[in-house]
C-alpha cells in the first residue's frame, strides 16, 4: 500500500440568514464550530456564501466568526468584489481581523484583459501586507477566461501563492501543476479528490463537505493512505452526496436547516426546491445521521 499526502479538504461554507434575511451570527457561529476538526478549513464567502449579496460589514463579521472556530491557518477568506477598491479594502480588513490566507477572484461584469486581471490581484496582494493571497478563477460566473498560461503569468507577477479553480478552471490543473511548481491548487470539483490528488493538486474545496463533511474526509483519507478498496466505498458515499444536492446553495441550506442549523433563506434568488428534491435530502440526511 503507497501512502501519499492527504488532500485538504475545506468547506466553502454557505453564509446563513435569519428568517427576515439578516445575517445570522449565532446560526453561523454552530455552523462553523460544528464544522472544526471535520475538515481542514474553510472557504469563507466565496460563490457558496453568496459573496456578491453581502455587504462589506457583514463579509467582516463573519470573518471574525469563522476565525474564532478555526483560527487563522484554516480560513481561507475569500476577498474579491467587482471593484478592485472594494477587494482592496476588504483584504485589508481581513488582515487587521487576523486574517493570514486570502482568496480574490478575478474581477467580473465589466470585460477585462490579462493585464487588468494582474493589476487586480496585484493591488490585492499589496493590501494584504504580507498574508498568502490566492487567485481564484470561475469563468461561468465571471464571464473570465480561464487560460493556464495568462494566469501562471499573473500570479508570478502578483505574487499569488496558488488558486481555487472552479468549473472548467478546474481542467487546467495539471497545466497549472507544471507552470507554478509549489502553487497550492485546489479545485472546487467537491467529487474530484482522487483525481486532484494525482495530477499534482493540493486538494478540494467542497460545497457539499459544509454539511456532510464526512464522505469527503473519508475520500481524502483513502486516497492518501492508497486503500484501493476504501477509496472506492468513499467514492460512492461522495458521490450519492452530490447526486442528491443537486440544487446547490439552496439544497445545503434547506439539508442544514433540517439539522437545526440556520434558515433555507437565500439572500440571492435560485429556482426553488421541489418537493422531490426535499425528500431526497432529508432521507438522506437522516440516513447520515443515524
């Protein structure tokens, strides 16, 4: 049996809301304590916790929160806004909160070009005076290309320590693997472990692991211990999971509202849950749980 480094896996957590959809510090606060010592470390407010609907303020608050649950070397913040001064003031932000690892994305609803894209990161990894800063690219939802070679390019030049890829982002992992050798790569591909693992990648950041976080521990323990037989059953246990959330943000909020944890309330709009959707998370959650 070849052991091999285990594969982070963090959960990109959802930002949870009061039944009038205010920020719910104390809904918040069970999340991510509960979350401690169940996975590696969070993804806070990023695509899951519904980033472009927070306010500043609330991105800060719950900074504070998710640094208390795990502490610095954990949380990963992600910073980035539309506006290059709004990222900028949220990384400096974070740094004064203790913050000490940042995520932005790329910028998005105007066209950029490669070099709008560095400048961007650029200023962000200024104002976060000296913390591990992280890009993250997500073209379905930024209308950015992805390119291996133009963002190799921008984090030498930005000083970026790695990336998040999501969507198709995530198909230049080996090509990011060769061209920043020691950049920390995650994939936002929650299944993806074994495959992340082997070409090089530093492991997943997980949606569906902010509520049932204990298939893709397991994944990630199976793959590094290179149990052939274990990875497998893990495998299908990760893989029922995400069949089963198919609604995304929405599923995992209605799933931890059935724990006890939060509200279903979303702060921007998604299509509805149906009925059979319901049912399928909650006999599954209730199967986890027993």
């Amino acid at each position: 049996m070849v052991t091999s480094p285990r594969p982070d896996v963090l959960a990109a957590t959802p930002t949870l809301l009061d039944a009038d959809g205010e920020l719910d510090a104390g809904a918040n606060k069970a999340l991510l304590t509960g979350l401690a010592g169940r996975v590696d470390g969070v993804f806070l407010a990023g695509t899951t916790g519904e980033f472009p609907g927070l306010t500043l303020p609330e991105r800060s608050r719950l900074l504070g929160i998710a640094l208390d649950a795990f502490g610095a070397e954990q949380v990963v913040v992600h910073v980035g806004a539309a506006a290059t001064r709004d990222a900028v003031a949220l990384a400096r932000d974070a740094v004064a909160a203790g913050a000490r690892r940042l995520a932005v994305i790329t910028p998005f609803y105007l066209g950029v070009d490669a070099d709008a894209v560095t400048r961007h990161f650029a200023a962000v990894a200024e104002a976060a005076d000296g913390a591990t800063v992280y890009g993250y690219l997500f073209p379905e939802r930024t209308g950015v290309p992805a390119d291996a070679a133009e963002f190799a390019a921008s984090a030498r030049s930005a000083g970026l320590a790695g990336a998040k890829l999501s969507g198709v982002a995530a198909d230049l992992l080996p090509d990011l693997v060769a061209a920043l050798p020691g950049a920390v790569l995650w994939a936002g591909a929650d299944t993806a472990i074994p495959a992340v693992a082997r070409a090089g990648g530093a492991g997943v950041v997980a949606a569906l692991a902010s509520v049932l976080p204990e298939p893709f521990a397991a994944l990630a323990d199976a793959v590094a211990a290179g149990d052939a037989a274990a990875e497998r059953t893990a495998q299908a246990a990760a893989d029922e999971v995400k069949a089963v959330f198919a609604g995304g943000i929405a599923a995992i909020k209605h799933a931890l509202e059935l724990t006890g944890v939060g509200t279903a309330v979303m702060r921007m709009p998604t299509p509805a849950l149906d009925a059979a959707a319901k049912e399928r998370i909650a006999g599954l959650v209730a199967r986890r749980a027993g």
